[in-house]
C-alpha cells in the first residue's frame, strides 16, 4: 500500500493543493499529515478545510496549537509570529477552531505514528536536528518508525540500539531491518532547505521503501495572498528562497 505523508503546510493553499493534485496523479490516496495546518500563509480557512473535508488524519502543529488559545501570554513565539497567528484566527470560523483543537499531538497508525515535532514534550516544541534531541525521540517512540514535521527540512534519524543515532538528509531510501526510525517528511507550505518546491513524502508499507516527492507549484500567487493580507514581506519573500 502506498500513502504519503505531508506537512508543515503553513495556510499555502497554492501548495497543497499542487501536492494533492500530484499525489492524486500518482494514484495515492490515502494521505497523512504532521501538522502546522495553519500560521505563516494567507489560506488558513482554506487549508483547514482541504485537510478536514478529505479526512487526511493528522495531528496538531505548534502553529495549530496557538491558534487555539485565547491569549497568546504563554507563546513564546516572536512579535512577528504572534501577529501573523492572530490574523490566521481571525479567518477562522469557531467551528475551524474547534476542529483545530480536537486535533491529537500523537496519532498511532497501523505500522507508525505521527507527531508534529518529536516524541518529546519537555521543552514542548524541539527539533530533531542534533544527536541529542534523536536520542530523547527515540527514548519515547512508540514503536519502529514515526514521521514527524516541524523543523520544515526532510530528514532521516535512525536508531539501531547500542549505537550512536544517524541524522542525514532525507534521500529515496529501503527502510533498515532492526532500527527505529524517525522520518522529518519537510514542509509542504514553507520549505527551509533552500529549495523552495513543496514538500511531501511517500511510503510504501510492503517494500518499506520511502520516496521523497518535490512538487513545483504558484508560488508568486501564493506571495501575492500574503502581501495583499497585510501580513509580514519576510513571509511572502522567503516562499520564493526555500527558507
Ligand atoms: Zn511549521
């Protein structure tokens, strides 16, 4: 069975909608998602829409999360994040907030599980980006394999007990016999490895093998939204970068 895992989609409507449509080329269907729905993009309504009228099961990002709270005191967020997070609740409706907030941290699915950052909740939001980070994930893992979001970089963390864990780019790989495994599956609707393409990532249940997907998409429509939204330039410029 093929599915495909999608996240980080940041209110892009004109991104995910192009990786939907490419996903529905290639004949997957059943679809999954780390989280970050909403925040940074000028689509949230949209998006929260697209993602809940296709039943795509996912979990609750930390952008989703903070959309859902009544003050933002407890954030710890940037002015510029907090602005733009207060505009995304405003295009919602409180039944999109609702539906935000009865979104899970972790989904357990046959064979995986899907968490927006880490299997780690004190601090509440890390990066799995440093050895250090991988060994705490893979310390509470439920089980051989998770796919993840939140640092908006595909990676590849492996763990095969009494060794050092692995941190490498995500690459078109056979998952490894034997080792835990945490998939960073990059970002559909803000991209930070320098290539600016929507992100997603497909897997193969049966020959356990993982395809990273690049998707080009209207990225100028999408910075056109955000500027004519009043929301930050940084937002609409670094669309156009990858970062
Ligand atoms: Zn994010």
């Amino acid at each position: 069975m093929h599915i495909a895992v999608i996240g980080d989609i940041h209110a892009n409507l004109e991104a995910l909608t192009a990786v939907l449509r490419a996903l529905g080329d290639l004949g997957i269907h059943r679809v999954f998602c780390t989280g970050d729905i909403v925040g940074y993009g000028a689509s949230p309504r949209q998006c929260v829409e697209m993602v809940r009228d296709l039943g795509i099961p996912s979990v609750r990002g930390n952008h989703d999360d903070y959309t859902t709270h009544e003050d933002g005191r407890e954030w710890r967020i940037r002015p510029e994040a907090r602005e733009v997070i207060l505009w995304n609740r405003s295009q919602l409706s409180r039944e999109h907030v609702e539906w935000l907030r009865g979104l899970p941290y972790v989904r357990q699915v046959e064979g995986f599980s899907l968490v927006h950052a880490a299997h780690v909740y004190t601090p509440q939001w890390p990066y799995i980006l440093n050895e250090r980070t991988a060994i705490q994930n893979f310390l509470f893992q439920p089980g051989g394999l998770s796919f993840c979001g939140h640092s908006h970089v595909p990676v590849y963390i492996a763990h095969r007990s009494g060794r050092r864990p692995v941190l490498d780019i995500l690459r078109n790989v056979i998952l490894p016999r034997r080792q835990r495994v945490a998939i960073g599956v990059g970002a559909v609707g803000q991209p930070r490895d320098n290539d600016p393409r929507a992100c997603a990532v497909l897997y193969d249940t049966v020959v356990r093998s993982i395809r990273v997907l690049r998707v080009p998409y209207a990225i100028e429509a999408a910075q056109e939204r955000i500027r004519r939204a009043g929301l930050p330039e940084d937002l609409a410029a670094r669309l156009a970068l990858g970062q």
